[in-house]
C-alpha cells in the first residue's frame, strides 16, 4: 500500500508540474502574441505618421506647383497681349504709310 501511496503522490505531482508547465507555456505564447501585436501597432503609427508627413509635403508642393503655374500663366497672357499690340499697331503704321 505504501508503494501504491508512492506511485499515486508521484503520479499527481508530475500532473501538477505537467499543468504548471502548460500553463506557463501558454502564457508565454500569449506574451509573445501581445508582443507581436504591440510591434505591430507601433508599425501602424510609425507608418501613418509617415504616411501624414509624405501627404503634407505633397499638399504644400501642389500648391507651390500651382503658384507656378498661374505666374506662368500671367506672363504668357501679358507675352500675348504685347505681340498682340505690336502686331495691331504694325498693321495700322503699314496701313497708313501706304495709304498716303
């Protein structure tokens, strides 16, 4: 009977350290799940907050490009113009030289 005692008290002891042992490798993969779930949040911030800055920089280059643009613009209507004119007064100095 004593030996029987042995075997049933070893016997629950290395149950017990077979759960312990479960119950400790479970909470290390759920450690290394929040881990990994908390590199990943970090990634997502870092990659928004880029993504935020990239988006501003854009923005504030469009509108420089449009600020270009429309002086562009202006100079080449104000080129237009001038031509214009040197071309309408052209015609009216031919007009009258050769009408006299």
């Amino acid at each position: 009977m004593n030996e029987k005692e042995f075997y049933s008290s070893l016997k629950k002891e290395l149950e017990n350290d077979l759960n312990y042992l479960k119950k400790e490798k479970a909470e290390e993969e759920e450690k290394r799940r929040l881990e990994k779930i908390n590199d990943l949040e970090k990634t997502k911030t870092e990659l928004t907050k880029l993504i935020e800055e990239k988006h501003e920089k854009n923005k504030l280059e469009i509108i420089e490009l449009e600020k270009k643009l429309k002086t562009f613009y202006y100079w080449l209507f104000g080129t237009f113009l001038l031509l214009l004119v040197i071309i309408i007064g052209t015609f009216f100095y031919l007009r009258n030289s050769f009408g006299k």
